[in-house]
C-alpha cells in the first residue's frame, strides 16, 4: 500500500477571528506539509478544487498550486483532487491543457483527478436552477472520455456534445512521454467504485469512512475492472483513501494534538456542504455542529478505526489494517485544525516508522500502469 497527503485549503473561523493573515497562512503552510511529504517519502499529494465553501476548503485555483509545487518538490507525485471537467465551470479543452502542461512542469510526476464538485451549494454556483445533483453526472460522462483524444490525437477532431461543442483545432501541450496521466474519479457511493472501474478509471475514496467501509467497495472495484473498457490509454487499476492522521511521539500526546485540532468543526463542515452525501445519525444541521471532542470521544474513533492517532507503532498497525482490506493508498487528511508543527511532525514520524514497514516498492503504482501503456 503506498501513502499520500490531501490538502484542501482549510481555514476555520476561530483562526481568522484572531488573524487577518490566516487565509494565506494556511495556504502557505500547506505547500510546506506537501514538501515535507515529498522529503519523508510519501508518493502522492491531491490537492482539492472547491468554491465558495467558506472555512472548509479556500483551495479554488488548485493549478496554481500544483504548477508551484512541481518545483518545489522533486519525487512526490502531485494530483488533482480534483479538477472539475464540467464545462459551466472548466471548460474542458482548459482542463486538458492544464493536465498536460503540469505533467510536464513535474516531468511526469501529475495524476489527473475528476469529479463533479461538493454539492448543491457549489453546483448552484456554476449551474444555476438545478433541482437534481445527478446532473452534473450526465456532463461529466459526456466530457471524461474526450481528454485523452486531446491528448493523444495530433489534431483533435472537435466535439458537438449536448453540454458543450468544439471545432477541430490542435491542442497544446500534449503530455510528457508518450501517453498521458494516470486518470482517476472522485467516487462518492458505491455504485460510482463500479462505473470507475468500467472505464478504467483509479477512485479517489474520499467518501470512505472507515475500514469496514472499504471491504466491500473494493471487491465491487476490483471486480468490474477486470473487464474495464478504458476511456484513456491504460488502466489505472487502483483504489486511494482518505483517513484523518495524527502522530505523536506517545499515545497521550496524540490523542491531546487530536483533543485540541477542533475536528468536530471540520466534520460538521463536511455535511454543510457535501450535502448530496448520506448523513449518519448524529450529524446536526449547519449551523449547528457536533460537540468538541474529548479524550473519550478520541479514544473512541481510534477504536471504531475512523481515525488513525497514536504513537508510530500504534499508527503503523491502524495503517495496516487499511492495507489488509485492500487499499492501494492511504492519503492523510492532515491539516484538520492542528497546529503547524504538529502536522509536520505527523509527517516526519510517518515518513520515519511507518513508509519503511508498508510500501517497499519504490516504484509508483500509477507509473507502473502509464510505462506499460508506453509513457
């Protein structure tokens, strides 16, 4: 199982009450845990598009940040999670060109995440009037299979879709190599593992909850992707998902670090604005949020394996239990509120005691399937 980190631009209201700076701290400091990560060995860092969602992710323009980090870093791979292909808010012919102009700033280093935004409060944005969510679905199965034509094909044929139209035209760049990015889809049920895997397509499992969760999911996954009609020029045959992580030298300091990361907030955020996800029981209406969490509340998390906290020890057999279940990557939702040195040092420990035991293969997963294609 190999590792990574995802940041999303998290900017809680109790920080920008005390500091007209907090927006472009937190942006900073997040560039900084990205090249941290390369330095301690992680293999990927997704980097969220979300507008308009206030406090939860001010990370828009994740291009831009993705086009700084391929300098800064020199290993890491570095995808999008995600870009949005609908045309009402990334025309996708400027998608294809962003794809590939990165894949060459990070010399081959990009992966090409998709989806189709947060919920109602960011669709409405973009695509005023809609009543029904799945929408959105029918433009993304329009466009998605049309970027590796851009790619790959010296002078695109044009496309005349119901959502969006384009004469023929030649696009540039074209992508580092022969081939392209490995292509991904951000799975929110069930039944999107499954369509993913039909078309190729790796899942960015960021509606995994648990590791119980994943079990199942990931049998309807590798089942259907044995039979995959690949809309790129290879299979992406793998399955990423998301866990909050602290690490700390001692049980005890993880679980204060935990204690005082205002996690409760980030969560009740969650259902504010991805409100086309289920909510579980106990999950209050926005305003209102989930109580702070305590020691007990902590402990209990770690227990039910829907966080992964504790000293390295602990946190590498909380990690293995994901590799047990399947997952072909475990990606760390890490700036949660946490302070900065903090979340550098879950970093460093993970990358010292916890890399080394799980993922032995210095190869990335992706680039395995994109060299075999050619690329």
């Amino acid at each position: 199982m190999e590792f990574g980190l995802f940041v999303q631009g998290y900017v809680p209201a109790a920080r920008s009450a005390v500091d007209p700076m907090a927006e472009h701290k937190a942006l900073m400091e997040e560039t900084k845990y990205v090249i941290q990560a390369d330095k301690s060995g992680f293999k990927y860092a997704w980097a969220s598009e979300h507008h308009f969602l206030e406090e939860y992710s001010h990370l828009s323009a994740n291009e831009v940040f993705l086009g700084y980090l391929a300098h800064a870093t020199e290993r890491i791979h570095l995808g999008s999670g995600i870009f949005n292909p609908l045309a009402q808010v990334n025309h996708p012919v400027k998608v294809a060109e962003k794809v590939a102009m990165l894949d060459h700033l990070s010399e081959g280093r990009f992966e090409f995440g998709s989806g189709r935004g947060a919920g109602s409060h960011e669709i409405l944005g973009f695509i005023p009037g809609v009543t029904d969510m799945n929408y959105t679905k029918e433009i993304w199965e329009e466009t998605i299979a049309e970027f590796p034509k851009m790619w790959l094909q010296e002078e695109y044929p044009g496309f005349q879709g119901k959502h969006w139209q384009l004469p023929p035209r030649k696009i540039f760049p074209k992508p580092y190599g022969k081939s392209h990015p490995a292509m991904w889809y951000a799975a929110g049920s069930p039944s999107s593992y499954a369509m993913a895997a039909r078309k190729g397509l790796g899942v960015l499992g960021f509606s995994v909850q648990k590791v119980s969760d994943m079990e199942w999911v990931l049998e309807q996954y590798k089942t259907a992707i044995q039979e995959a009609e690949a809309v790129g020029d290879f299979v992406n045959d793998n399955v990423m998902v998301t866990s909050t992580a602290i690490c700390a030298p001692t049980h005890d300091e993880a679980v204060r670090i935990a204690v005082e990361g205002g996690l409760n907030r980030l969560q009740s955020l969650v259902f504010r604005y991805h409100d086309t996800f289920p909510r579980p029981e106990g999950i209050p209406e926005w305003p209102e949020t989930l109580p702070e969490y305590n020691a007990e509340i902590i402990e209990l998390l770690i227990a039910e394996e829907l966080m992964i906290c504790g000293d390295p020890d602990e946190v590498t057999a909380q990690c293995k239990r994901w590799e047990q279940a399947g997952a072909d990557q475990l990606s760390f939702g890490l700036p949660i509120g946490v302070p900065f040195e903090d979340t550098l040092q879950t970093i460093r420990l993970i990358g010292e005691h916890v890399i080394p035991k799980i993922d032995t293969d210095p190869v990335h997963r992706s680039s395995r399937f994109r060299a075999a294609a050619g690329g």
